[in-house]
C-alpha cells in the first residue's frame, strides 16, 4: 500500500514545487484549497481545507490519489468523489503526528475505496 502514499507518474513533475493555495478538485468537483503538502517518499500527502464545503473541515488525502497537478491552472485534481472524500476519517494535526495508528486508518479507508 506503499504506492497510495507516493504521487503517480501524472503528477511526480511537480517535485519541489510549492501546491500550497492550488484548487482541489474531486472527481465531481471542487472540494477546496491545498493547505498543507509533503513530498516524502512513501509517506506523501495533502491536506486540504474544504471551507465552507464540510463546514471547514480540513482533510487529509495520500499522494496516491492526486490524479494530476496542473501548475498553469493551479490545480490538483483527485482521483475520489466528494462523498468518498466528506467520509474520509476525521483529519486532526495532532493525532496524525502523534498516532501512528491514523496513517494507517487512513491508507485502510482509501486504499479499499477506489484505488
């Protein structure tokens, strides 16, 4: 399940870029903006604040569902829908870096919902 946490070929070309700020896009439309991203191989994410959306709700996505990133357009796209996204579990800055269980509950959820 390694791959989920590590970007696809259609969105490596952005190493060493900043997404901070970019659109995100669900595969049924938009979910809010990139607030946070890492690169770290094996282990790379975004989080995005979905706004008004889910109520501000900021979420956590593994790499491996960013289908594509458009830098011209500033966006990323994801390969989940808003629902698979809106039911993801619940993204909290403290908990994913101090339980090592939440990665997992995380991977888990996407891993068996669309990859």
């Amino acid at each position: 399940m390694s791959e989920l946490w590590s970007y696809g070929p259609e969105s490596r070309s952005t190493a060493g870029a900043s997404l901070i700020g970019f659109k995100v896009e669900a595969a049924d439309g938009h979910i809010g903006t990139v607030d946070e991203h890492t690169q770290d191989v094996g282990s790379a994410y975004i989080v995005v604040d979905t706004g008004p959306w889910i109520f501000g709700k900021e979420v956590l996505l593994p790499a491996g569902t960013v289908g594509r990133v458009d830098m011209e357009e500033r966006t990323v796209h994801v390969s989940r829908t808003k629902d698979q996204i809106k039911n993801a579990p619940e993204y909290d800055r403290e908990k994913h870096r101090g339980d090592p269980g939440y990665r997992g509950r995380v991977g888990d959820y996407y891993g068996r919902d669309g990859s």
